[in-house]
C-alpha cells in the first residue's frame, strides 16, 4: 500500500479515538533523535529502585508505519500494564489496574504491592536485594492498540501497538508535531502498524 494513502487511513482512525486530540505520521528522520533521547532518558533513570528501559519505544519505532497522537485526559490507557519489572526476562512485578484483579492480589500471600498499583511477585524475586544488585530492571512495554479501529478495506495490517514515551521525548514530539502544545492532561503516544 502506498504510505500517503495508509498515513491517510491512519490518522483518519487515529483522529476518532476518543482522547486522542491530533495525530501525525512520525517522520523517518526523527527516529534516531528519539532513539538518543530514550537512551539519555534510560542512563539517567533510576526510579528509586533501578533502571527503567523504554522497550515500548524502541519496538515501536521498529513497524512499518509510526504515528505520533497527541492524547489528553480522556484517553483510556485499558488494564494492561505500563510498567512492569523484569527478572531474566520474566516479569516479576506489574502495575495492575483493574480494580478486581487488584483485590484478588491483596489476598494472596506471594503479592507484595510496592504502591497502590504495583505488585511485586515475591516468589520470584529477592526483594528488594535483587533490585539493588541490578538483576532487575524496569520496563516501559508496548501495548496493543485495541482501541484503534481502522476502517478501510485495502489497509490490511497484522497488528497495532503503541508506547509511551519518556517525558524528554514528549517535549521533543509535542515541539516537533504539536507546535509545542504543552497544557496540562496532554501527552503523547508513538503508534506502530505491523503489516
């Protein structure tokens, strides 16, 4: 498919996402600049209790098609979680945001929650020693995109996801797309269609 056309058809489906307040195909060239400025963002990132790796950012930015949406408040971000803490690539801890879910962990035995949203599996992890030797790390992930629906019938893709990017790359991305809005409850998402 021609990208003017599927840029066309996405930001199309984009715009009527409710939250979603612009949207914009993301320019080849800027892929470097992001990459650099999660890589700054990930060498100064210490959460508290470790590093924090954009991984949602970075597998993003590998799709066939990228799309920059300026979102605000009343974006739904779902029940998946945002963040997540990895042990030898096995999640550890998550946040969890389904109240139900949250209410069924309070319960058991093996859930520690390291705040109201974040639980940490102890039968998985030394807590908190593996975090201080640097065993684990935290992960931004991406996420699917289930609340983009596209309705073309000659845009066939495999799936949709997309990543939350660090606040350095939100200012870079609203300067660059969003001439600079910066009001409060407005972020930005990096949207990747796999063909």
């Amino acid at each position: 498919m021609d990208k003017r056309v599927a840029d066309g058809v996405m930001v199309s489906a984009l715009k009527k996402v409710k939250g979603i307040v612009e949207a914009s195909p993301f320019l080849f060239e800027d892929h470097d600049k992001i990459i650099d400025i999660e890589q700054d963002a990930e060498n100064r990132s210490l959460m508290g209790l470790g590093k924090v790796v954009n991984t949602g950012v970075r597998e993003v930015l590998t799709c066939d098609y990228v799309y920059v949406a300026l979102n605000n408040m009343d974006f739904d971000w779902g029940c998946h979680a945002t963040l997540v803490l990895i042990k030898d690539d096995e999640v550890v801890g998550e946040e969890v945001r389904d109240e139900g879910v949250i209410a069924r962990l309070r319960n058991k035995k093996n859930v520690w929650f390291m705040h109201k949203n974040f639980v940490v599996y102890k039968d998985k992890i030394n807590f908190p020693q593996d975090i201080m030797k640097k065993i684990c790390h935290f992960e931004i992930p991406w996420l699917p995109a289930e609340w983009c629906t596209v309705e073309n019938d000659t845009f066939r893709c495999h799936s949709i996801i997309y990543a939350n990017p660090s606040t350095p790359s939100d200012v870079f991305l609203k300067d660059q797309y969003f001439r600079g809005l910066d009001e409060r409850g407005l972020g930005t998402i990096l949207v990747g269609v796999k063909l």
